[in-house]
C-alpha cells in the first residue's frame, strides 16, 4: 500500500511537468485508494504466508518494521508504477490522441491495474513466480475479479463516469493501458528470476 500510495504521488507531479490537464484527479485518487488498495491488502492479510518461514532465521527484535533496504525497495516499486503510467500517457498522446481527457483516462487505468498486479510482486525474493504464497492465496484472486467488476461499472455506468471524469474509450486504449499496467509486475518478476535465489 504505501509503494501504491507513494506512486500516486510521484504520477501526480510527473504528468504535473509532463502534461498537466491529464493528471490525475482527485476522486480517481480516491476510488484507487478504497479499491485497488484496500482489497488487494486485505487479501494478503487473510492469506497464509511463505509456508518455509519457520526454517528462516528469526528478525532481530531491535531492528525497524520497515528498515532502509524495504524504504529504497517500496521506492523502486512506486518509480516502476510511475514509468509504466507516464509511458502510457505519452505513448497515448503521441501516436493515438492528444485529449487530455483520454491522456487522463489512460493514466487511471494503468495506475489502477497496476496496483492491482503489483500484489503478485508481494511473494518472497526467493519463490516460484507461478507457484507461491501470492498465486495459491484465493483472496487474492477474489480482490482482482472485485476491483476489475468495480473497474468495468465506473465506465458502464454514466453517474459513475461523471463523477470521476470519465469517457467511453476505444479498445486500442484499453490494450495500451493494460500492456503498460502489466511492466511493474513483469520487471520485478524477471528480477527475481535473474536474481532472487542470489540474494535470498
């Protein structure tokens, strides 16, 4: 939640510079933060956990919940979400349409689904990428058929549509926000793969 938190930050003052009638606003912030956020979160706290904890070492007491290193890692986090925003953004407004009312369509769908995917990013450095405490957790599934059903109906519902800025979008819209929603998850699950067994 905070890397998710962290990202509406620096998207907001990203399209700020970059292109500000499509920033987002702050009901989208809003609805991101009591959907894409809660659920996901509330998911993974009724999940099991990493089933090999108990062969790990204990934490040492002394030390900070969430130390330098998880700073700089929530950090990098919210820096991918942010990329895969503004490339959207951009690519959008160059090869598609200049509308800053779709520019910041485009911005909240991406955001969006990509807090949604970024809890697969939640699994131990070291686990499976298709196999492990995330995928197996059926909550977690259940927060992303909720959040997508909570998605579709502010588009399919006009009042819904009104109140958060929203517009019909073209399918080429929708596959471009998607495809760039799904960078954070596929860049960080690479790392793993490259280098999860290295440093676990």
């Amino acid at each position: 939640m905070v890397s998710c938190n962290l990202s509406e930050i620096f998207i907001v003052t990203l399209l700020g510079f970059l292109a500000p009638a499509a920033t987002l606003l702050p009901l989208q912030i809003l609805f991101l933060n009591m959907v894409t956020d809660v659920f996901p979160a509330l998911a993974l706290g009724l999940g099991k956990g990493d089933k090999n904890v108990m062969k790990k070492p204990p934490i040492d007491s002394k030390k900070a919940i969430v130390d330098k290193k998880d700073w700089i890692i929530i950090g990098i986090y919210a820096i991918i979400m942010t990329f895969s925003v503004a490339a959207a953004v951009i690519y959008c407004k160059q090869y598609i349409t200049p509308d800053d009312k779709i520019a910041n369509n485009v911005a909240f769908i991406t955001l969006a689904f990509a807090q949604l995917f970024h809890v697969f990013n939640m699994s131990a450095i070291d686990s499976k990428v298709f196999i492990n405490d995330i995928t197996k957790n059926k909550y977690v599934w259940l927060a992303i058929v909720i959040c997508t059903g909570f998605m579709v109906l502010v588009f399919v519902l006009p009042q819904m549509r009104l109140v958060l800025g929203l517009d019909f979008l073209p399918t080429k819209i929708w596959i471009v926000s998607i495809l760039a929603s799904l960078i954070p998850l596929f860049t960080i699950q690479l790392y793993k793969i490259f280098f999860g067994r290295r440093l676990s």
